[in-house]
C-alpha cells in the first residue's frame, strides 16, 4: 500500500513540475517581449528632442552667417540697388562654400514687400512674392525667425529669416535655408532606428509640374506619398499609416521591427502627414528566443533529473528517505544564510562602482548594469569599451573633450578640485543624472572608480539659483540679477547698443486701493506674462520696485527702440485684467553710451518716463 501510494503521488508530481516549467518559459517569453517594446515606445519623443535640438543648432549657426552677409559692405549696397547680377557675382561663393561645407540649400534675397529679387541657389527665379510662415513671422515680428517648413518643392526644410535693417531702416530679409535630410540620417544612425517621412496627399495637390513627376517615383499608399526614407519601405506600410499596426513588431527583410509613429507637422501646425519609425529588435528577440530555448532545455533536465531521483528515491526505505531530506534541509539552510550575506553585500553597494585600467572597463557592479539597462559586461562592451564614452558632452560637467591630450579621463579627474569632479550620465530611458566622481589607485594601472548619484542635490541647486535672481511675486528677474550681470549684459550688447526702459503702471495705487493688494499682485503677475510675450528671448525683463519695471534690449537706433516699445504698450493696453478690466502703462527710454555709467542711463530713462507721465500717461518717451 505505501508503495502503491507513492507512485500515485509522483504522477502529480510528473504534472506540477511540467505545468510550472511551461509557465515559466510563457512568463519569461511574455516579460521580455513586454521590455522590448517598452524600451523602443519613447523613440518618438526622443525622435522630436534631438530633433528639436538639431534644429535649434542648426538655426543659430545660419543665423551667424545671415549677420556675416547682412554686415557685407558691397552687399549691402548691391542689394539696396536691386542689382541682382553684381549681388550674385558677390554672393555666388560665399553660396557655393556654405552648400558644401554645411549643405545650405537655399538662399533669398528678399525686398520689404516679400518679392524676391535674387535666389542664389536658383538664379533664373525672382520678382514672386514669399508666402511662407517663417517669412510672415519675421515680418510680423522684426526680428529673426525659423522653423521647419514645406516650401514649394515639398521638400522638408529649415528656413531661417531675418530683417535687414541699414541705419535702423529696413532695406528688407535675408532667408538661409537647408533641407533636413542629412539631419534625419543622423539621428536615425543615433537612435539605430529606420525613420520615414509619409506626407498626406493632398499637400501635393498645388505643387509644380516638376514635382507631380518626381512623385510618381515615389512609393505611396491610399493617402500618403513616402517623401524621405533612410530604409527600403516594407509592404505592411499601409497598414501602418492606417493605424491597424502601431506599437507592434512586423516582420520585413528577415529582420523583426518595432513600428512606432508621431505626428509630422510644420511650423505652420499644419497636419502634414507621420514620422514613421522602424526599431530593429531582431537581435533582442533572438536573444530572447534563445534564452527561452536555454531556459527550456535547463528545465527539462532539472525536470528529468528531479523526477527520476524522485523516483529512485519513492523505492528506498522511508528511513533513508527521511536521513536524506534532512541532509539535503541543512544544506539548503546553510546554502540560503550564504546566499543572503551575499547579497547583503552586494545590496551595500548603492552607488555605481567599476574597475578600470583607464581605458577599458574591467568590472561593474550590478547599479551599473541596471542604471545602463544592461545584462552584463559583456553586452557593454558590443557599444563601448570605457564608462567615460557615456559622460554627457556638456560644459556644465566634465566630459571626454576636458581631457588633455597628454591624459588620461581618470587621471585628469583625480587632479581636479571635488566641485569639478561632476558628469553626467544617461540611463536607459534616456534620464540625465549627475555624479560625483571619486577614483583611487588599488594597484598599479588599475582603479577603482565610484560614482555617487546627486542629481537630486544639483537639481536642488539650480532652484536655489532661480529664486536668487527672479522675483518671488511676478517671477520677473530681480535688482539682485541686474547687479550681478549688467555689465555682462552690455558686452553681449556689442556690437550693436544697449536699450533702457523704464515701465511704470499708471495709476497702480488706485487698483490697489479700490480692488486690494491680492488684485493689485494678480495684476502685476498678468503684466509680467504680457510683457515677457512681448519681447525677445534675448530681452531682460527686470522688476525694478513696486510697480516699476526695466527691460533691457540690444537694439541699433532709437527708432528701433521706439517701435519695440510702442509694441509692448499695445499689447498691455489690450490686456483684459479680471476686475480691473484695463491697466495702462507708461514708458521711458533711452540707449546706453559706453562714457557713461549705467546708473546715469537709468536716471535719464526715469526722466524720460517722468515726462511720459507728465503728458498724460499711457505713452513712451524716448531720450
């Protein structure tokens, strides 16, 4: 009978030990697909990030060559005089250079009243009238403006435009421009993702001649042609741009990809069409297949050795079976306390730590692998050799570019002070964070190197900061501000001149007196907003006292100033105050001069405002 019963309890056994298997190779195949995708779902938004940041670059350095050409002399003159061959035979170089060395594809020429008189990249073309959105921004705004845009050619394009003023007259706009595909290749390499551009239909609808054909080489779905791609085009493309495949894998050239998309829009927020992204995760779902596969194989022989040892064991005397379980219970005791010293042990070590002979990392603890999103060191060392590749390329911090040639990373940071001693690192989400680095010598060419996460300390820091120099009310900069950089301030003005103007609101006290401070104080945060979306990026707004405020601008003439002004008091005019309903606003202003200190500029400001005053409120005075 105690036999028989044995036998019938190792068939339950032969099941639970099958059903358990099978569930864990279904839970392991299930949370590693689940990683996959989670970690390629947010290639969108890093997409537009770098994207953006690209942008934001590239804008500023064709915004350095427009002021190179803008300060030409013989340009100048040239384009005043609408003389468009001499202005090509002088431009027509500088063109050609700025093509090759930083593909610049466009560039106009363009009168006050938007016709163009010369395209140095297409001179044949002149005399029609700009349209575009970047162009109407700087026109409506007088100042520099940019953006990504589909020109006439439906061709992606940076556009950068800005105002040509000659002795504060406007003789008209210079527009620089390029054409982004270089930038997608690049990001696409960085992201390890295949980036497509699927444009709506109907924005060819309009477009010339020479166009409609190019796009019949183009392959297109039901609504879309593909415009840009960095990859062959797979066949379920359709279905993605119909919303039947998105955050899914297909399977296209022998590979598997993860589909993801955003919206792809201009500067205009015009809908235009998709960012289409494909990630290969063909080799984590072969390592994913395999692992399941070694997986398997080591639970069908634990499986196998368990169930015939069961079995061997069921036949032995129940003495020998209980002698055994209570070995094998003390040595899974004893097996289980060393296991959890040493765990312990690794579970002190909080911060990142690693071996390194200064060029190649020899060992990392286990906060390193999870901080990079990584296995082990082995899957490091497929994209790096050093923990210094991953150091963010940022002045604020120390990087690889702060090294001399002479040095080494570890090194050059062990000679550096403790507050110098900071880099910052991305984790697998693509999350900066801060480290304190620490570095010793333990033997020879070798360190040990530890990296303290402070992000929270220096995030810290940076609002200590901001409260320091803005106010705490309006959130405006400060006197504190104003002290500690005017004089920064006014050599970043050169070469052109510093404009001072003093704000005051007209009648402050009376609201204050018939509505209360707190409506007093929403009024004066109200301000603050419409003022700071009045001016430049570049402008300084300062709450100089009370109700007084100073903005500070670089400006090239009193005109100039004026007309900046005369905006801003508009727009505070037509500002709709809860309760008050309207509040104006006087103004007083002049130009720095370099004889002068700047607390005599002020004073000649607030006499300037006074007489503003004096005149009846509601007005600008410049001096």
């Amino acid at each position: 009978m105690s036999h028989i019963y044995r036998l019938n309890l190792y068939i339950p056994i032969i099941l639970a030990v099958f059903i358990m298997s099978l569930f864990t190779v279904f839970a392991i195949i299930y949370a590693q697909e689940n990683s996959i995708h989670e970690s390629k779902k947010n290639t969108p938004a890093l997409f537009t990030k770098y994207l953006n940041e690209k942008v934001d670059s590239e804008a500023a350095v064709l915004g350095e060559y427009i002021d190179f050409i803008q300060n030409m002399k013989n340009v100048t003159e040239q384009f005043k005089a609408s003389n468009k061959q001499e202005l090509n035979n002088s431009i027509k170089e500088i063109y050609d250079r700025l093509n090759k060395n930083i593909n610049l594809t466009h560039m106009y020429f363009i009168k006050p009243d938007g016709t163009v008189l010369l395209r140095t990249h297409d001179y044949e073309k002149d005399s029609d009238i700009v349209e575009r959105t970047t162009f109407k921004k700087a026109q409506e705004l007088q100042s520099i403006y940019y953006g990504l845009e589909f020109g006439l050619k439906k061709n992606y394009t940076l556009r950068v435009v800005k105002p040509w003023y000659v002795d504060g007259k406007l003789i008209g706009y210079l527009e620089l421009g390029k054409e982004i595909d270089k930038v997608i290749d690049d990001i696409s390499g960085f992201l390890e993702t295949h980036i497509y551009l699927a444009v709506k239909k109907e924005i060819y609808k309009d477009a010339p001649t020479f166009v409609q054909e190019e796009l019949k080489q183009k392959v297109e779905t039901a609504n879309h042609y593909i415009s840009y791609s960095t990859f062959d085009i797979p066949h379920q493309m359709k279905s993605i741009l119909t919303n039947d495949i998105n955050l899914n894998d297909i399977e296209f050239k022998k590979n598997t990809y993860f589909v993801s998309k955003s919206m792809l829009s201009d500067v205009s927020s015009k809908d235009i069409g998709y960012f289409v992204f494909l990630s290969d995760v063909s080799l984590e779902h072969t390592l994913m297949h395999y692992s399941a596969k070694i997986v398997v194989i080591i639970l069908t022989i634990i499986s196998s050795a368990l169930i015939i040892g069961a079995y061997i064991l069921i036949q032995k005397k129940e003495r020998s079976i209980y002698l055994l379980t209570s070995e094998l219970n003390g040595q899974k005791e004893e097996l289980s306390h060393f296991n959890v010293k040493l765990q312990k042990l690794f579970d002190l070590q909080k911060n990142i730590v690693i071996i390194t002979d200064k060029k190649k990392l020899i060992m990392a603890n286990q906060t390193m692998y999870e901080f990079f999103g990584l296995d082990d060191i082995e899957s490091f060392f497929k994209h790096h050799n050093c923990i210094c590749e991953k150091f963010v390329n940022d002045d604020e911090f120390f990087h690889l570019g702060k090294v001399p040639k002479d040095q080494n990373w570890v090194k050059a940071i062990i000679n550096l002070s403790g507050d110098k001693r900071i880099v910052s690192m991305l984790d697998y989400n693509m999350t900066p964070h801060t480290f304190s680095v620490s570095a010793n010598e333990f033997e020879e060419g070798s360190y040990i190197v530890s990296f303290t996460d402070i992000s929270y300390t220096m995030m810290e820091h940076k609002k200590l900061q901001l409260k320091l120099t803005h106010d705490k009310l309006t959130n405006a900069l400060n006197r504190e501000f104003f002290d500690n950089n005017i004089n920064l301030i006014i050599e970043e003005t050169k070469p052109h001149r510093l404009g001072v103007i003093i704000c005051d609101i007209d009648y402050f006290k009376n609201v204050n007196d018939t509505y209360g401070h707190n409506r007093g104080d929403i009024v004066l945060k109200i301000l603050v907003n419409t003022i700071n979306e009045s001016i430049r990026q570049e402008d300084y707004l300062i709450r100089w006292g009370g109700e007084e405020f100073i903005i500070l601008m670089k400006i090239d003439t009193l005109n100039s100033i004026e007309k900046r002004v005369e905006y801003i008091r508009k727009q505070i005019e037509k500002q709709y105050f809860e309760e008050v309903t309207n509040v104006t606003a006087s103004f007083g202003g002049t130009i720095y001069k370099e004889d002068e200190t700047i607390t005599q500029c002020i004073e000649r400001a607030d006499k300037a405002l006074y007489t503003a005053k004096e005149n009846g409120r509601n007005q600008i005075k410049i001096v």
